[in-house]
C-alpha cells in the first residue's frame, strides 16, 4: 500500500467505496435470491442465512411484514447520484470512473452516501467488484479503456486484501450450502406450519358449604377441582397467490368442561377447552379465505366457525393470549349455534377504510351423531354485522342473527339459564348485539357489548313459548404497562340471562315462570400476561361466577388459572 502515490489510492478507494454495495448485491445474488445482504451501523456486511429460513417458514399465528433487502442500484451517470453535487471535492473523479468504468453503484433511494465509513471487508468486496468491472471491459476487447496505472494499482490491492477476499468467498460458499440444504428439505414451498402449545394448571371451587334446596345432586357440599391440563394446535397455513389463506388445523386436547365438575355446566369453562378432551388429534378447521377484488374477501369452510369471518370485537378474544374464561371471548351472536365445528360460508366486504360488512351461514356438522347435521337439517344460523370505524381509535358494531336450534339448546355453551329447559325443544332466535372499541390511549383500552336475543319455539312440537334473554360484558385493559408485550384486563358481565318468558303448555304451569331466571348471574374476571419471551407467555389469572345457572343456591364459582402459551 505504500508504495502507491496517494492521488491514485484516493481515486481507487472512492471506486471501491462506491462499488461496495454492488458487491452487496453481488454476494446476495450469487447465494440466493431469497437470502438478505445489508450493511450494519458500522458499515460492516452482514449476510444472514436465517432470513432465508424465516422467508420459508416463519408461523405466527401472526403474518409478517416483508424483507426488504439492501439492494444496489449502478448508475449511468454520477448526476443520478442526488447527494453528489458538482460542487463537492471528489465529483469529477465520480464521474470519471462512471463514464470509464461503470464501477459506482448508489442505495435505492438514488443516494451516494460517499461520507459512510468503510470496513476492510467492505474494501476488499470494492475491489473484487471492480476487478470483475474490469474484466468484462478487457473480455469485450476494450483493454485500451483500462489504464495500466489503475490496474497495477488495483492488482497491489488485490494482494493486500486477499485474506479478506477469502473469507468473503468462503461465507459465500458457506451461504450457498445452507441454501441448497434448506431447499432440499423444506417441507413445501406454499406450505407453513404454525404451531400452539398451552399447559393449564386450574382449581375451581363452587363455594358451597351448606344445604341449598335440591337443586345440587349431591346436596350442597362444596365441589373442588384442580386440574392440570394441555391443548395443542397445528395450523398448516397454504397460500397459492400470495393473498389467500387455506388453513388445516390439527387439535389435540384434555381440558375439560370445568362447569360440569362444579355441577353447573357450562357455567365456569375455561378459554382454551377444547370440548374433546379424548388426547386424539382432530380437524379443528378447514377453511379457504380468498380475496375477490381488493375489498371483498370470501370465506368457506366444511370445518369452521363464525368467528373466522366476522369479527369479534373484542381485543381480549384470543383463548390463548387473551381472557382466560369461555365467556370472556365472544357474544351470543357468534356463540348460538356455534357448537360441532359448523360448516360456513361468508364474506367481508371492506366497504370503505371507515366501513365493513360481514356476513356468514353456518350450519351444523354433517357428520353429527343426531342425523340432525348438514346445511339444513340441524342448527344453522345467519349472522351479519356491521362495523364503523369514525376515528382512529374509536370502532362500533352492531350485529344481528337468526338461528335455528335443535335439542333443547342453543347450542352457545354458556350459562344453562339461556335455554327454556325442555329437552324436546326446537327454537328460532333472534339475536341483536351492540360492541364498541375505544382506545383511550396507546396503552389503554374500554370494551362493550350488550345483546338482547328474542327466542320462539315449541315444546314437544304442541305449546309454543317465548323468551328474552340478555347479556352484557364490559373490559378494560393495558398493553406494554411493565414490559413490551404485557397485557393486563379485568372484565365483568351478565351472562345470558333469561328475563321474561311467556306462552301456555297443557298440564304444566301456565304463565312458564319457572322458565325465567329467578337469579341475575355475573361474571368477574382479571388476568396478566406476562411476556416470557417472543414465543413463551405465561398467564395467570381469576374469575368468578356468581349465581351460576342464575340461582344463588349453586354458590360462586371461583376458578384460578396458571396458562402457559408456546408459539412456533
């Protein structure tokens, strides 16, 4: 290096300078398209093999933002070049090296940046690159344009970085290997696997300790539960255009329906039950959502739920990284009818950034025990919402369903008031839901939703009857309060509850008071998330019921839950 004359280095070193992030380029390309090269803060080359990995296969139940790679931009002209002015020391010696050589390269952005400092490896990449630059010139018979002068000079700075050209290559080398191996055993090229793992530690207690009438079998003694429990989830997400989502869903579960060991059921259920708790893997979805324009997207699933297509409006919906109980999640719009993994089909049409309307048909699972399953010979349920957003951080909707439901039930899963009792039953509904989403701050945000659903049926297909029930949920919660991604909440609600009843059956009570809700239950529920680490979340948390199945002679349920979340 010293033996060459400081006017010809500056001019060399401003080649390779502005060649560096050819090199960039060069590297990346010659690994793989998919593999990211970028520089650091310190101006030092970074390839990183684990993007490509990420590029294949990252899952999160969450979709990511795209890798944007540093990608250099060769100029024709040192003009293109927006932060090199005529006026600046070096702009002569540019636009010399462009006009001969072809040798400078700016970032996207049409920039130089010639004030960034440079890294040996850097240099030495510099040097390849216009060695190579070279090349190309004397390979198309044009060796006059070379000088000897540069090319001795570049040929000293080929020796004095050769170590450094080595290892270049060799990480190069090293990149291309990897590659070849992660494409050899990918396990599809649409294909990612998106995986959940929860760990539940629960104890529940009914808090009886004396008589309470007979409404308890086993005659008002205090029932406990502790229970220590698992839900696994396999998400095989394929996309064919890049937009569309066909989503496979194995399940695998043992938490069971704590309700039933409290001898209420469907009083006190936890999130993330699944309602199979039989160890075995299941289909737990089949669903293809596909856009047809760009603000309509359809939606259809032999295996689905409602959920998947109209918006919950709740921000503490998730079972695995929100509330921790059953009622928690979502309103009887979507939970009547919703139970045996229905079949589904509807829609989202995003009318305007401040407007949507959704809208879906649900019918029971053809495969039903019953023979009351398919599209029209079970429960079925038409459900439509919509949603306006008039702020930023304001979000109303307003949402309504009818649904038919067989068996006595209305198939919703939650507190046993929301039936009128009779097992023969079969019932129409009407369900009318109003939600609101207001961030107050960036930290902080309230929840609502009320709902009012009207139902008609027969008993025994002779006596008609009516109801009303009502329920009602109100949250507030904090995000990043301790630390990043932390979530604390606390809720408290009505769970349906059955008002008023009306109608006549011969030989039983005429004015059907039995069938109203002699007791207004309510539900009270807190939790933390605490962040554990990106994939690892551990949540614990409380709720109570208080007069489950709307009586105040089956005590207040208290459940306390440890749930430990693993995402891959």
């Amino acid at each position: 290096m010293s033996k060459v004359s400081k006017q010809k280095y500056s001019l060399v070193k401003l080649v390779l300078i502005s060649a560096t992030l050819a090199a960039v380029g060069l590297i990346g390309n010659a690994a793989n398209s998919e593999t990211q090269a970028s520089l650091s803060p310190k101006g030092e080359i970074k390839l990183n093999p684990s993007n490509v990995i990420n590029a294949v296969g990252n899952d999160t139940l969450i979709e990511q933002e795209p890798l944007h790679p540093v990608i250099a931009q060769n100029v024709t002209s040192v003009s293109q070049l927006s932060d090199v002015k005529p006026t600046d020391w070096a702009f002569t010696a540019l636009q010399s090296l462009v006009e001969r050589y072809g040798c400078i390269a700016g970032y996207p952005d049409r920039t130089f940046r010639g004030k960034q400092a440079t890294s040996r490896f850097e240099f030495a990449a510099g040097v390849n690159a216009c060695l190579d630059k070279i090349n190309e010139i004397i390979s198309a018979g044009l060796a006059d344009k070379v000088s000897k002068e540069d090319l001795a000079t570049l040929q000293k700075l080929q020796e004095e970085f050769a170590a450094e050209l080595a290892t270049l290559r060799g990480r190069v080398d090293a990149l291309d290997a990897k590659v070849a191996k992660l494409e050899a055993q990918q396990f599809s090229t649409t294909t990612k696997l998106r995986g959940e793992a929860i760990f539940g530690l629960a104890a529940a207690s009914d808090g009886v300790t004396g008589s309470n009438g007979t409404l308890l079998a086993s005659g008002g003694a205090d029932r406990t539960n502790t229970i220590f429990s698992y839900r696994v989830r396999l998400n095989l997400d394929t996309s064919f255009t890049g937009k569309d989502l066909l989503r496979t869903r194995l399940q695998a579960s043992n938490t069971p329906n704590l309700g039933d060991a409290l001898g209420v059921p469907n009083a006190s259920r936890l999130s993330f039950e699944s309602g199979t708790p039989n160890n075995i893997f299941e289909i737990n979805r089949l669903y293809y959502k596909f856009p047809i324009g760009d603000s309509f997207t359809a939606y259809i699933a032999p295996i689905g739920q409602t959920e998947d297509i109209i918006n919950p409006l709740n921000p503490l919906e998730s079972d695995s990284q929100g509330t921790i109980s059953r009622f928690g999640r979502f309103n009887p719009a979507i939970r009547i009818a919703s139970g045996g993994n229905p079949a589904i089909a509807g829609f989202d049409w995003k009318i305007s950034d401040k407007v949507s309307f959704q809208a879906a048909y649900s019918a029971s699972n053809a495969a039903l025990a019953t023979g009351r399953g398919g599209v029209t010979g079970g429960d079925t349920k038409i459900t439509a919402q919509l949603v306006l957003k008039p702020a930023e951080n304001l979000t109303f909707g307003i949402t309504y369903a009818n649904a038919f439901t067989t068996g006595g039930s209305l198939g919703e899963g939650l507190n046993s008031s929301t039936t009128p009792g009779f097992s023969n039953s079969e019932f129409n509904s009407n369900t009318i839901v109003g939600s609101l989403i207001w961030d107050i701050t960036k930290k902080f945000t309230f929840n609502l939703w009320g709902s009012a659903t009207f139902i008609d049926g027969k008993v025994a297909s002779v006596s008609q009857l009516s109801t009303t029930n009502t329920s009602w949920l109100a949250s507030i919660s904090g995000k990043d309060l301790f630390a990043e991604g932390d979530l604390a909440a606390i809720s408290f609600g009505q769970p349906l509850f059955t008002s008023s009843a009306s109608g006549a059956v011969l030989g039983v009570i005429p004015n059907f008071f039995s069938l109203t809700s002699p007791t207004t239950p309510y539900q009270l529920e807190t939790f933390y998330r605490i962040p554990v680490t990106n994939n690892i979340s551990i949540t614990p948390g409380v709720f109570f019921v208080f007069n489950q199945g709307s009586d105040s002679r089956n005590g207040t349920a208290t459940v306390g839950v440890i749930r430990t979340t693993f995402s891959f």
